[in-house]
C-alpha cells in the first residue's frame, strides 16, 4: 500500500495531466503480458505521448468537478491513461492498432481536446489521415486551379501548332 505522501503525488499528477493534454484515453489492459505492456509504452511514447497506470478511486477523485469526471465515474478492473500534448491523432492512431493486434486492450472512452469520446468515436478519429496526408491534399487542391489555368492559358497556342501542322501534312501529301 502506497504512503499519503505518494497518494498525493498520484493525485496532483493526474489532474494535472487532464488539465494539461489535449488527449487522455482511458484504457482497460486487463490480460496483457509484461511484455506487450512494454512494448505498448514504447509505442505511444514513439508518437509523442505517455501511458501509465492509475488507481482507479484516485483516478475518480482526481478528476471530480473538471469536464472530464464522467469519463472516470465508477472504474472497475485495471485502467490505464494515455496523454498526448501535441498529437492527439497520432497517440489515438497507435492505441487502435495496438488493440487490432491485441485484443486484450480495451477502450473505455477519452477526452480529446475538451470533447469526451466513446470507444466508437475514438475508432473513427483514428481513421482520419494524418496531418501530412491533409497537407498533402490542401496543397493539390491550391495547386490544382492553377495548373488548370495554365492549360486554358496555353490551349490557344496548342491548337493553332496542330491546325498548322494539319495544314503542312496535308500539302505535302497533296503536292
């Protein structure tokens, strides 16, 4: 049994992190080895976040009067937090996988950027394209009018060469 003092450590720790990451998925990891739990962290450390274990009445009393205490309310099992600052995408992306290959990961619900998400919500947020892929598309659809109008532009010119052309074949077959 943990000291107060460490309690307490635990118990500012977690609110602090609901009030400072954009995203915090609530995970239930009942069954996974040592191993895959391992293997688990350094993935969602690789996309930028953090993972760790809760307790789960302290969890609860953590967040009781912030926007997040539903998502807490009446724990059971063995739950886990995964935060993410930056990309909330990314850290969503990586626990979906993770859970395609290990079915003992179960969601329970999250909280991304002020919004609490259930477990299909958060699926369908991990079937969004990344931020380069929406780059990638933003800059086509700018770049697309542009090349657009530089065909308009040359068609004229275009067609003329090929009428002439036209015109020389044919007086050189009929000369």
């Amino acid at each position: 049994m943990k000291p107060k003092t460490k309690k307490s450590g635990d118990f500012d720790r977690i609110r602090a992190n609901f009030e400072q990451y954009s995203a915090v998925v609530l995970c239930n990891f009942e069954g996974l080895t040592v191993g895959q739990d391992q293997d688990l962290r350094r993935q969602v450390r690789a996309s930028g976040g953090a993972y760790r274990v809760v307790q789960n009445r302290l969890a609860e009393r953590a967040v009781k009067g912030t926007d997040s205490e539903g998502v807490l309310k009446g724990l059971k099992g063995m739950t886990s937090l995964a935060y993410a600052e930056e990309n909330p995408l990314a850290l969503v992306k990586v626990l979906v996988a993770y859970a395609k290959e290990n079915p003992a990961l179960q969601f329970r619900a999250g909280v991304v950027e002020g919004r609490t998400l259930d477990v299909e919500a958060l699926n369908q947020l991990a079937s969004l394209p990344g931020k380069d892929a929406i780059y990638a598309k933003l800059l086509y659809l700018i770049n697309a009018p542009a090349q657009r109008l530089l065909s308009v532009i040359k068609a004229p010119g275009r067609e003329l060469a090929i009428v002439l052309d036209q015109g020389v074949q044919e007086s050189k077959f009929s000369a």
